[in-house]
C-alpha cells in the first residue's frame, strides 16, 4: 500500500531483526510502519534483518494494511547497497517508501535509482546533521530532479549529539523549524522524532501537541503504546470538522470566489487548510466520510 493521500500521522518504526514484532506492529493501527534495517539493527544481525523484511514484504500479511516502509543503510554503502540489492530482487513487492539516513547530499540517491529502475518507491530523507540540515534546500531540490520524495524526517538524536544539546524539545526548536521551513518550501509535508521515554504518555502528548502547532504532519513512533496519542492528537475533533465542512461547502458554492464567513475573509488558503482537516477526518475513519 503506498502512501495515503492524507499523509500518515504516525510512522512506527520496528527492527527488522525482531520479525516477532512485525504482527504487533500491524495490530497498533499505526498509519505507517517502518522496518528498519539501520540504527535499529546490530552489525551482527544485519543479514538476518534483510533477510526477515524480504520475507515479510514477499508475503500477504501486509496486503491491505498500513502504509509499509524500510528504513535501509546509506545507500553508497555496502549494507545499503545489499539492502537495495533485496530490496530489487522483490519486484511488485516494494514497500510503500525508503527512509534514506544520514541525508546530506542527492548523490547517494542516485545509488537508489540504480538499483531500483524507474519505478523506485517514493524517498523520505532523514535529516540528522547540520550539514544535511543547512544544505537541506539545494540537496532536497536536486534529489526531486531524479527521484519521488515523500516527505523529510528530522534525526532529532543525531542531530542532538552532533550539536552537543540535550534531546529535548527547546534545544531542537531552531532545527524543528528550519526543516519545515524547507519542507514547506517544496510542498513536503515533515516527520518529528520519536519521543523516546515510552512510559511518558503525557509527555509525549504534549510534544506531539506542540510539534503539529509548529506545522509538522506526522510524529515517528518506537513502541505501539505511542501511536494511539500521536494519531489522536493529529485526529481532528468533530468541531474542527464542522467547522472544515463549512467552509469547504461555502467555498464550493462561491466557485472559487473569496467570501466572508462569520465575519471572516474565506479564500483559497483557508479553504486549503479546511480540505486537510476533512482528509486527516478520513484518514482517522477510513470508513465513514466526515462531510456526510
């Protein structure tokens, strides 16, 4: 399944090293889960992962699931290239995306396309240091000349020990913005890190509440016990829904005009912002239509 029209609100990341753990993952209700094949993964079970992550895409389990993407090694490298050569040998099997780490320049990229032909699945990078922060707009832009990006992700960890800051959400505000800024710019929607204390339900409330204030689409995930909070919080509640509805509707009948509603000037970049609440309203019930 490939990405959703409404972006996903939470990508669940899951070692491919403990395939144990792929069925839970599925059973989280998370928009998006990613298996990875990098950080998460120890040297000595890197082959065993690629070999666990072949075996579950080949397989139906992930038919009509989820949005299913791998997080590989850099793909000028040897772990990614044998990702990448797995990854080729799966024809109609591809995931749904590739998180490409350490994103700091398009050329490794071009490895991607190498090994994957013309129909290479969708490529979100993993921005995790500040070299690949401050060059993020010109590498992004020559990354889109050749391949399909889906979104940009920021490595907050990474990013944090390169800075010599702690992990928290004010030392990692600048770069929080700067990636959407950029991502903005290139009508991208961006990804937050995963909020690492798992048993902090609250805590990660409120991050996840802050981060979608800042113009972020989605929240990564480490344990399934997160996704329920992440996705709520990116749910809209029936009032904004409501509200969305009106506009969209009042829009519809001005056929494109801008109108006042309530007193205030409706005109295509509310409107835009209304039709995104109504596809995040679809996307938390894919069976039922909000405008109906």
């Amino acid at each position: 399944m490939r990405l959703s029209e409404s972006f996903p609100r939470c990508f669940l990341f899951v070692p491919g090293s403990r395939p144990e753990r792929f069925a839970k993952a599925l059973a989280s209700g998370a928009d998006a889960i990613v298996l990875d094949l990098e950080d998460g993964v120890g040297l000595e079970a890197k082959e065993s992962a690629r070999k666990a992550v072949a075996e579950f895409l080949a397989s139906g389990e992930k038919e009509n699931a989820c949005s299913i993407g791998v997080r590989i090694n850099p793909p000028d490298e040897v772990l990614g290239r044998a990702d990448l050569a797995m990854l080729a040998e799966l024809g109609a099997k591809v995931p749904a995306f590739l998180m490409l780490p350490k994103f700091q320049s398009h050329a490794p990229a071009r490895v991607v396309r190498r090994a994957l032909g013309e129909a290479t699945t969708p490529l979100i990078p993993l921005i995790e240091t500040p070299r690949g922060l401050l060059d993020l707009d010109r590498e992004l832009g020559e990354l889109r000349r050749f391949a399909e990006v889906a979104a940009v992700m920021l490595g907050g960890y990474d990013l944090s020990v390169s800075l010599g800051a702690a992990f928290a959400f004010e030392p990692l505000l600048l770069a929080r913005q700067w990636l959407l800024l950029v991502a903005a710019a290139h009508e991208l929607p961006a990804i937050d890190v995963p909020f690492i204390a798992i048993q902090d339900e609250a805590g990660l409330r409120a991050e996840t509440e802050r981060i979608a204030a800042l113009g972020f689409a989605a929240k990564a995930a480490i344990h399934p016990a997160q996704v329920s909070v992440i996705q709520a919080v990116f749910t809209p509640g029936a009032e904004a829904v409501a509200e969305a509805e009106r506009i969209v509707s009042a829009a519809e009948k001005a056929r494109g005009e801008a109108i006042q509603l309530d007193g205030r000037l409706i005109d295509k970049p509310v409107v835009l912002a209304a039709k995104r609440v109504l596809a995040r309203a679809r996307l938390a019930a894919p069976s039922s239509d909000p405008r109906s």
